[in-house]
C-alpha cells in the first residue's frame, strides 16, 4: 500500500499535558498514573514510587480530582483543556492553510507520539511540535521533547523541531495584555493584578530549571505592554502537590493575606496556561476565590486564558511559522 501524500509540506503539532477520559474516578486514576509515573514529573525511584501510587495516592486522590473536573466539566466537548486545545487547533488550521495542524497529549488521548505518525502516514516530513506552556520547564517541555527523541528514531527520514518557550514572544506578550486591557475597559481595574504560575519544585531551579527566570520574564514584558511598573503585578505559583519546598510566593496564601490586607478586588490571570483547565477554572476561579471572600475580599475576578481567541491564534501561528531546526 502506498504512503497518503498530503497535499501541504509541513505539520504542527500542538500538545497539552492531558486529561482524562471522563469526570471518573476510573478515568482519572489511568490519566494519574500515566502522569505520575513519567520520571519528568516525579523523580522518586520506581520501586519506592510504584507501590506509593497505585496503593496510596491514586485510590485516595482519583475519587476528590474526579469530582472537581465533574464541576468543569463541558459536556460531549469533554474536559475543558481538551475542548479548547481542540477549538484553538480548528482555529490555527484555518489560519495556517498550507500546515497541516494536529492536536495532542502529552498523557492520555489523542496521544501526542500518535499524532506524529499520523503525520508522517499523510506523507509529512517536516513537523513542528508546540507545546502549549510559554515557559519551559523540565517537568512539562523536556517530557515532550523525550518523545521526539524517540519519533526521531523511529521516523529517521522526518523533521520534528520542538518549541522550547515563548514567554517573550511579543505577539504573545501582546494578547495577553490586551485581555487583561480588554477586561478592565469593560469592567474597571481591580486593587491588585496578580499572575499566577503552575508551581514546580525549587530543587529544580536550583538544578538549572530555567522556568522561575522564564515566568519573572514574561511577567516583566507583560507589564510593560501594560504600560504599567513591574511593581504593580504580583507574581506566585499554583498547584503545589507534597510536601516539599515549592516555588513562592504560594498563590493560595497570598490571596488570603491581600483579603486580610484590605484588598477588596483582585484580578487573576494565569499566563502559563494556554487554555483554561482544571488548574485554572476549578484551582483558581472556584478554590482561590472562595478562599479570598473567606478572608475578607469581595470581588475575585479571574480573567480566562487565551484559549482559541484570534490573537492567541495569531501569535502560536507566527511562533510556528518561524521555527528554524
């Protein structure tokens, strides 16, 4: 059987980091365990950690996150981070003809390694893979590049280039203050502006992690296409999971401590997420709200990721149309 010849030259690849299959203890504990057990993402030894995950974690910890993603949940769309992965990849299709634009996972479904031989079947032999996180990390964006190591291997005769960051790309940089812009001309500034950032380890940084100098950054150019003194925007750091020292300041503890301060009206962006998630719509628009009106505040207001907006569009179509090998 001949290979399909696809009609364009080069694919795109866009991956997220996953997300179960349904809002089910079930379908959680196998997206868990995919994640938990990449050594990305948890570099405790497999035969300590093993037996950890399968007998403690995830038969505690699938049931409680199955029913905060059931609060999120967008029906036959699915989880939202898959929804909008999938509408942000419709919407660079249109804007980028000539590409042939995939969607995938890091974990779970579509597979990202998949999505590659896909491309590769439709006769593609120059393929883009962009992950989804502006800043680069070794948790998130080196676990994506492991896996086009070994496509490389598989499909010798192929191109795979991986985006490592676009934290300071200034179309990116750009439709982000202009959502934040754009949200206050409709509903005023709020007493504060607060970025929040998934949280990694600081064993990491201290290893060589560039992500903390990559979030300080882009929270520097985010500020000045505000307008606006880098002092005036308060930087922290989500989701911490264990027990060990994370990156701070705690996003969590901080929105307390400004309700006990006095803040009345507390804006919240969360630039490392592409596109709105379990992180972002159950963590922070629901958790941390309810936190900052338990200690006093009264208005927290979460302002959404980019999802498929045109300007989030615009910007990961010119990133991509500009990689070099």
């Amino acid at each position: 059987m001949s290979t399909p010849i696809s009609p364009v030259t080069r694919g795109l690849v866009i991956a997220n980091l996953g997300t179960p299959r349904a809002p089910t203890a079930e379908a959680v504990r196998t997206y868990l365990r995919e994640f938990l057990t990449d050594k990305r993402v948890v570099q405790i030894p497999h035969l300590v950690w093993k037996p950890l995950l399968d007998w403690v974690i995830l038969p505690r910890r699938s049931p409680v996150v199955a029913e905060k993603y059931a609060e999120i949940w967008m029906g036959e769309e699915g989880s939202p981070l898959l929804a909008y992965t999938l509408r942000l990849a419709r919407a660079l299709q249109a804007a980028m003809p000539a590409t042939r634009v995939l969607p995938a996972m890091r974990y779970g479904q579509p597979a990202l390694g998949d999505a590659i031989m896909q491309l590769h079947a439709e006769g593609i032999r120059d393929i883009t893979l962009l992950p989804l996180y502006p800043q680069y990390s070794t948790t998130t964006t080196a676990s994506m590049e492991d896996v086009a190591a070994v496509m490389r291997k598989r499909l010798p005769d192929t191109r795979i280039h991986v985006v490592r960051d676009y934290h300071v790309d200034p179309h990116w940089v750009d439709a982000i203050a202009n959502s934040i812009r754009t949200y206050w001309d409709a509903n005023g500034r709020g007493d504060r502006l607060m970025l929040s950032f998934h949280g990694i380890p600081e064993r990491l940084v201290r290893a060589g992690d560039p992500y903390a100098a990559q979030c300080e950054a882009g929270t520097d150019a985010i500020a000045k296409a505000l307008d606006i003194p880098r002092s005036e925007i308060l930087l922290t750091y989500q989701s911490r999971f264990g027990r060990e020292r994370w990156l701070q300041p705690y996003t969590l503890q901080t929105v307390e401590e400004l309700a006990r301060d006095g803040v009345r009206r507390l804006d919240v962006v969360c630039p490392g997420f592409a596109v709105d998630c379990l992180e972002t719509l159950e963590e922070i628009a629901m958790q941390n709200a309810d936190a900052f009106r338990a200690a006093g505040g009264e208005a927290f207001r979460y302002i959404p990721c980019l999802n498929d907006a045109p300007s989030h569009v615009a910007a990961l179509a010119g990133i991509a149309a500009n990689t070099d090998a």
